[in-house]
C-alpha cells in the first residue's frame, strides 16, 4: 500500500453518509455496504461517527472464529469472512471491540470492511475515504497527516484489560497517547452541551 | 388547459417516482465499462468532478476523480449515486400530449412541436406577445441558459422570461452587484483555507455544500475560528468555535452589532475604506444605535454571542465570510446580504489571498445560470436589458434589430401573479417543477390551472409536469455536452457520457426545432452545443461577466477557467477585486447601510411559531430526480418536522408522533423529529417532497423588492399533534408524496 494509511477523524464528520454510500459501490462489495455510520445521540446532537474495521495486529474477530474463516492480508488488511469457511455463528461479531462485522442472514455469511482490498491492493483509495467530503476519513501518507492536521494520529486502545493496536489511526488531541474504554464508559447518556435552549439562555 | 388529465395516484403508477436501486448491468465486478467520462456531478453549485463508467451507451457507475482541484475525488451522497438517475425506469422517451381521462399519450415530435408553437403563437395573436411565459432552470449549462434568453427574445419575443434561480441567490446576486459591481463569489475556495477567522451564514454546509466542510476543517487546522449562524445546529455548527443560533430573519442584527463592537474596539481599517469603499459614514452612523444589547434582541440571541463574533472577526489577520439561501430567502434578503457584505468591508479583508467573500450557490448551474440572459432584465454576459448600448450590442450578435428586442419583464412570482390576474396565458418551462418548489403551493397550483396552454421540457415527469399539455421529452447532464459555472466562478465542462434514450432528444435540439416553427430557425441554425458556446463568447465579451477568452478547450487543459476572462491569452480571474479595485464605474465598494424590518409574516397568537425550510443532504430541489433514486431516498425517506423538546412538550408531542404543521395558506401532516438542536421558538421542514409533504404548503409568496426573491426562511405556523393519514396521497409511496 506505498506508505498509505487510514486515518479517522471523528470531529469532522458531518453525518452525510458520502462513505455509506459509495462503500456499496466498491467493485467486491457489490451493492452491500460495509462501513457504519453512527448516529450518537440525534436527540441531543447531530453528532454522527464513521465506523470501519480498524484492522488489529492481532485481530479478535480471527481468534474468535472456530472455522479460521477470517484471514489477515501480509500487509496487514483483515478480510472478510471466507464464504467456504463461514458457519455464521456471529463468535465474531460479538467478540470485536469496535462492533465491525456484521452477520447476514440472508448468505449466512458474516461480512465486514476489507479496506476495499480490491483497489488499495493496487494503489488506489478506498471508497468511503476517496469520496469523504469532510475529510474524517482520509486516506494518505502519515507523514502528509502530520503536516496537514493539528491532531495527534494514534492506534493504540485499552479495552478494559485488553490492549489493542489497530492498523487503522485516529486523530485525537495532542495529550492523548492511548484510547481507554473503560466497562463504566458504555451506556447512554444524554447531553445538554449542544441544546439550542440552553445556548440562547446564555446570558 | 394545463389541469390534471387523471387523477394523480394514476399518474404516479405510470410515471413514478419509482426508485432505481441497482446499476445497468447489476452489482457485477465483472462487467468492464467500454469509457471512463471525466465530467461533473449535476446535483448542486459545487459541481465536482466525478468519472462516470459507460458500457454500450448506459452509465453503469462512477468512479472518483481525483485529479479535479476542486473536489479531489470528494463526493457526497447524491454524487455517489447520481448515475442511479441513468437507465431508469421513469425515464420519458418520447413527446407526450395530455389525454383527458387517461393521462398522458406518446405522440410524434412534429406533433408536438407544432402544437407547441401553434399554442405559443395563438396565445400571442389573441393576448399579445407578453401573454405567454418561459421559465428556465439554473441547473441548465451555460449554452442552455444562453439559449433560453435569446429563444424568449428572438423566437417567441416575449418579455416574461425568468427562471428558478429566482428562488434560489438572486438576493445575493442584487447586493453584490449593488455593493462591490459585479455578482460573482469573490474568491476560489482555495482562499478558505488561508482564512483566520471564517464566518459562514445561514448556510447548512454540511449538507447543501458538503465539500466545502474540508475547505472549513483546513482552514481549522490552520487555526482558524469559524463562526455559523443558524436557527438549527446543522453537523458544521456542532464543531464551530462560536455558534449563534440566529433568529430566522435577524441576522442583521449579527451583523450590525458586530461592527458596533468593532468600531467600538478600532477594528476597523479607515484607510482601506477611505481608498476604496463609498458610504462608510452612512454605514457607521446606521450600527451606532445596534448596541450588542439591541442588536440582540433582533438577532433573538444572547448579546455576548455578538460580542464575541466581533472579537473573532474584528482582529484577524485574514478572514473569509460566506452566505446562502439561510440570509437571503427573505423578504430583506438583499438588505441581509448588505449586511454581512459591511462586515467584510470594515475591515479591508477582501481581493487578497486568504482575505474574501462569497455566496454559496445551491443549484448546479446557479452561477452560469444567472449570467446570460435566463433572467426577465438581463441579455448574455451579464448585460442590461434596458442599456441602449447593451441592447444594440447583442441585437448585433443575434442580427436582430435593436428595438425587437423585448424589454424588461417580470420576475418568476410576479409571472405567477400575472396568471392570476389573467395577463399571462400560456407557459413554457424547463428544468423547473414549481409544484414543489415555489411557494405558497396552491395558489401556484390555481394559477397553473388558469393558463390556457403550459408545456413543459424534462426527462423525469415531474410534479408540475403532470400538468403540461405537452410533455417534450429532453436531456440528462450527462446526455449532452456543454459548459457550467460553479459556486467559485470557476467555468467547467460536462461532457457527453451517453446519449439521450429512445425517442428523448437533446434539450438545446428541441428549443432550436421550436424556433424555427416560430418562424427564427436561421437564427437557431447551430450544429453542436460547441457553436452555441462560441456565441455566448462573443455575446459576453465586453460585458460584466466576460467569457471571451474561455474556450472548451481551455477548460480541459487548465482544468476550469475562471471568468472575467477577456481573450484567450488571459489567465482567468480567480480572485475578483485585487488591490481594492471593485467593480463599480468607480473603482470602489458602494457600502450600504442597512435597518432591520421584520419578515412580511412573523408569528403571532394564532400562529405562534416560526417556520423555516431548507434541504437534506441526499436530495437535491424539488426532488424530481434525487427522489427517483432508492439509496437517496432510503437514507431520509420523508419530511420530517424538527421541533425542540420544549416546544413538543406544550403540545404533547413526542418523537415520531404524526404531526400537523399549519400556516394561513395550507399544511402537512409529517412526523415530529423533537431534537435540542433547533430553537424553541422554530420549526424545520425540509422541502423536497410533493402534494401533502410539501413546505411549500405553508410558506408565503411574499418577494424582497429589489431581487423577487421569495421569502422561504420564515412564516407562521401551529403545530398539532393528529393521528397517521390514510387518505390515498398519505398512502403513496413516501418518495411520491405518501407518508410512513
């Protein structure tokens, strides 16, 4: 992949689903997409967040699966499940941190984010990131992220005591080195900080 | 008779909109596209560059197209899926004639066309020339647009042509022409990045401009503060340093309280003024009582918001302010556009890199659109129709006499008033569905159903379009070739990628083949859309928005040429205004000073809420082609009404509840989205849905004086809660008009 990396920024995401949209678009993934994009909390906010497979080193979907259908590319790249080897029993999409694979129904067949291999295997963007007009997903030279963003790209994360490294970087302030998800961390809950009432209510 | 000829569930089953969910040649990695067309998207100002892949004459995909400065491959949805609206089920093939009783009958062109001219002709001979109305469309290409002006004067020679972006940026069109001389972005966007300080108003950019968002994140990661202004915290609000959450309608007080403070605080450049601008005095003397107090009141935000604007605004290096329909979709609107143009000129920081202003056009072709002769007083190149010297230099170029030219007309609501009152009696429009994009739906719908005869050019059979008396099947973007102009001044081409299907034929063939029924072919004699260019050069040369210099050619090597552009060895203009010399005979900005009024329908007792309308990402206008597309509409299937959950607390409405959005002119009946990002004191319905869905049912007709523009932005409505319609139209599909 020549020293091109994935990189997500979260705070500039604007929810318009661009990636969505064109991942069915990729030529392998045949009008099924493959990328997710949360809505947080419309109730509360517009805040939305791109989610992609974020690519483990050592990936928990693959350790997980009793029929080894989940492989890793020599560079690094966690493909989707093998259709000969898939027995659809979802172990995956249960044990992955980031809530990436998905199990369809209709091919018993678990499906997730490949980084659309087909074209970064030979030289070109994926397509949520070559198609993302704000720039939350990019797809470039760490070096290029380095000069071009304020934010600091990292690929470390601590899930409670599991420590997970990720090919895929996020962009976060300058301070953070590592992402803890802490078990308390997960729930709802409901914020005011971006309640129009309350702004208005500001003097 | 321009009436439906069937009911409309009828209609619908037989033209749509139905949705296209699958490419041509299926979800298929195996099928190779015989050519790979570098064009752009048609869905909005932006205009990016996009690769459409065509196998045996069908668009079967996209691919990005990186290489295209402006957009860099970025797309957002309606780009992505845009090539959905080819090989589609809906599509028309052939001309069409109403038939009472049983809707629509395909007949032959020289059917059609005879009885289009006859009509034209008819209604002229019986009520005079100005009897019968063409409307245009801003999301034509240049030629097209060009053709329409010079097809409403030479051919039919009538005066009443206007066209939809009428509803669209004129307001900002009229203040810059006003203001700085000239109506025209006044920067490339590469300058947003350079910005310090960017304020953007009453523009959802996150959704009708999307690729502007990395523009405004670059320009963040440079350090810039960005400031929006909107009654909605839109996604590029959430993530902005300072968010006002402006009163529908008060954006003046913003504006004008922001230059109280920062002739308060000395942020002013004098000397620039001095030089450069007329009417600063005025202008300071008008914001002396627009104390942040006062000016908070009529802005309906905090007064520390003002003054806070002001300190970002006043002292940066380098700034960049933008507005959209939020400002000038109102019956002020042109005074609104002044307003945030003072800002901007107080400070000396414009025609400099990283230093600018500009109007964020929403449809494809908006800025082409306007610029040669589509508009009632307008000829080609931007030139006056009631100039003598103007007139006499394009009657040259058409070989006509100056003095058949017709003079000014009127403008696309008062065109509408004029059916009312009988004047106008018969129309002609293209790339235009006022069924659901005007205002104030059912008087347009009376006054569609007054006229004596209405045609109408299109590929889908839209809302309005149902009440054609002849339907002439025309041209896709990517069916025809031809020129646009995007939201930066920036002049690209569209190629052709296919052609038009079965018996559809290219628009810019039709009007030339109705032309010479009306007796003007040798003045519509053109082989190509390259010929039609060629004139529109010579027709723009010299004028304001000169074009001369720009060839096809051209635009392909330098990957878009900016206009002015005077002869083919100018470089192009990226940046208007250099040096502080505007447009104006002058050479100076003509400031205005600018008193706040309120909206021609505020909100009182009876109707205590104001309403305010606006777009979604994956649509695009009245929805007549993005609506037809399953992964657009799947991704916001039907209207909904945004209320805050104080405002849905009182009327005991909770999320999803069906409610009844109500003004003194009509309704729809939506769900309610209940959401803290909107003030308490508004309600948000989107607008690109037909019959009982349609904003429009509720807004006013009422128009800003100097540009006509509508005032979309705000009226008075109530808000119930009912129970779920199951009349037939709520039982439509949602993408038809029906409800969920």
């Amino acid at each position: 992949m020549n020293g091109m990396e994935f990189f997500i920024d979260y705070s500039r995401c604007i929810g318009c689903k661009a990636c969505v949209q064109a991942c069915e678009e990729c030529d392998t993934h045949r009008g099924v997409s493959m990328i997710h994009l949360e809505t947080i909390m419309r109730a509360d906010s517009v805040q939305t967040a791109p989610q992609v497979c974020m690519h483990c080193e050592d990936p928990i979907c693959a350790q997980v699966c009793p029929a080894d259908a989940i492989k890793k590319t020599p560079d690094g790249v966690v493909q989707s499940s093998l259709k000969p080897r898939c027995i659809g029993c979802s172990n995956c999409v249960l044990a992955c941190p980031f809530g990436v694979p998905k199990y369809s129904v209709e091919i018993n067949q678990m499906m997730k984010c490949d980084m659309c291999y087909d074209r970064t295997s030979v030289g070109k963007g994926p397509m949520c990131a070559t198609v993302c007009p704000s720039g939350a997903l990019t797809y470039t030279t760490r070096e290029n992220i380095e000069r071009t963003r304020q934010g600091l790209a990292i690929r470390d994360w601590q899930f409670g005591g599991e420590a997970v490294r990720t090919k895929v970087n996020v962009l976060v302030p300058r301070s953070v080195e590592r992402i803890d998800v802490g078990i308390e961390q997960l729930g709802i809950t409901h914020t005011n900080e971006y309640d129009v009432a309350a702004l208005l209510a500001g003097d | 008779m321009a009436k439906l000829p069937i009911d409309v569930v009828t209609l619908v089953n037989q033209f749509g909109p139905t949705l296209n969910r699958v490419p041509a040649t299926g979800w298929n990695s195996d099928v190779e596209p015989d050519r790979i067309v570098k064009t752009h998207c048609c869905f909005c100002g932006q205009q990016c560059g996009i690769q459409l892949k065509v196998k045996d004459n069908r668009v079967i995909g996209f691919e990005p197209w990186e290489d295209f400065p402006f957009n860099q491959g970025r797309l957002c949805p309606k780009g992505v899926k845009r090539y959905m609206q080819d090989e589609h089920p809906d599509r028309l093939k052939s001309a069409l004639m109403r038939k009472e009783g049983t809707g629509f009958v395909p007949v032959s062109w020289e059917e059609a066309l005879d009885k289009v001219a006859g009509e034209v002709r008819r209604i002229q001979q019986t009520y005079g020339n100005d009897a019968f109305a063409i409307i245009g469309g801003a999301s034509l290409t240049n030629e097209k647009a060009y053709l329409m002006g010079k097809f409403a004067r030479v051919a039919v020679r009538t005066a009443n042509i206007d066209y939809n972006g009428r509803l669209c940026m004129v307001s900002a069109g009229v203040a810059s022409k006003k203001v700085f001389g000239l109506d025209r972005s006044a920067n490339p966007w590469s300058d947003i990045p350079k910005a310090k300080a960017i304020l953007a108003a009453g523009s959802n950019v996150a959704e009708c401009s999307p690729i502007t968002t990395h523009y405004f994140w670059q320009a963040r990661e440079n350090g810039a503060k960005i400031i929006i202004l909107d009654p909605r915290m839109t996604p590029i609000a959430r993530n902005a340093d300072l968010y006002i959450p402006v009163r529908s309608g008060g954006d003046i007080g913003v504006f004008n309280g922001m230059l109280h403070v920062m002739i308060e605080r000395g942020w002013i450049d004098r000397e620039f003024l001095a030089q450069h601008a007329t009417g600063w005095e005025q202008v300071e003397e008008s914001v002396s009582k627009y104390t942040p107090e006062y000016a908070a009141k009529i802005a309906g935000v905090p007064a520390s918001m003002i003054v806070r604007a002001a300190e970002i605004w006043g002292p940066a290096d380098t700034s960049f302010l933008l507005h959209a329909r939020g400002i000038e979709h109102h019956s002020k609107g042109v005074q609104n556009c002044m307003a945030a143009m003072n800002v901007v000129l107080a400070t000396g920081r414009i025609g400099r890199e990283g230093c600018g202003y500009a109007m964020i056009t929403g449809q494809g072709n908006g800025q082409g659109g306007r610029e040669h002769g589509q508009k009632c007083d307008q000829l080609p190149g931007g030139r006056d129709i009631e100039n003598p010297e103007h007139r006499e230099y394009i009657a040259g170029v058409w070989g006509v006499p100056e003095e058949s030219i017709p003079h000014k007309g009127l403008t696309f609501i008062p065109i509408m008033e004029a059916i009312h009152a009988g004047k106008i009696k018969g129309m002609l429009s293209i790339c235009c569905n006022p069924m659901v994009s005007l205002p104030d739906k059912s008087w347009v719908w009376e006054a569609l159903e007054k006229l004596e005869f209405y045609s109408t050019i299109d590929f889908f059979l839209s809302e309005a379009g149902r009440y054609a008396d002849v339907v002439l099947a025309g041209s896709l973007m990517e069916e025809d070739e031809g020129t646009t102009t995007n939201v930066e001044g920036r002049v690209i081409h569209h190629r052709k990628a296919v052609d038009p299907p079965a018996d559809a034929r290219v628009d810019w063939k039709i009007i030339c083949d109705l032309a010479a029924r009306l007796g003007a072919g040798d003045k519509f004699s053109y082989n190509s859309p390259a010929e039609i260019f060629d004139e529109l050069r010579a027709a723009s040369k010299g004028g304001p928005n000169d074009y001369y210099g720009i060839t096809w050619e051209r635009i392909d090597r330098e990957l878009g040429v900016f206009w002015p552009c005077p002869s083919l060895d100018h470089p192009g203009t990226p940046r208007l205004y250099e040096g502080g010399k505007f447009a104006h005979p002058d050479g100076k900005a003509h400031m205005q000073p600018v008193e706040w009024r309120p909206a021609a329908e505020e909100p009182d007792s009876e109707y205590p809420i104001i309403l305010t309308t606006g777009r979604v990402v994956s649509q695009y206008l009245s929805g007549s082609q993005t609506r037809r597309i399953g992964a657009l509409v799947d991704q916001y299937p039907q209207p909904l009404c945004e209320i805050h959950p104080l405002l849905a607390k009182k009327f005991g409405i909770a999320e999803g509840d069906f409610v009844k959005v109500e003004s003194r002119r009509g309704s729809v009946i939506v769900r309610a989205n209940v959401v803290k990002t909107i003030r308490p004191d508004t309600v948000f319905v989107p607008y690109h849905w037909p019959l009982e869905r349609a904003a429009n049912n509720m807004t006013v007709h009422n128009i800003d004086p100097m540009s006509n523009i509508p005032e979309y932005k705000i009226c008075a409505v109530r808000v119930s809660k009912v129970p779920q319609p199951h009349d037939e139209i709520s039982e439509l599909e949602v993408e038809a008009g029906g409800v969920r």
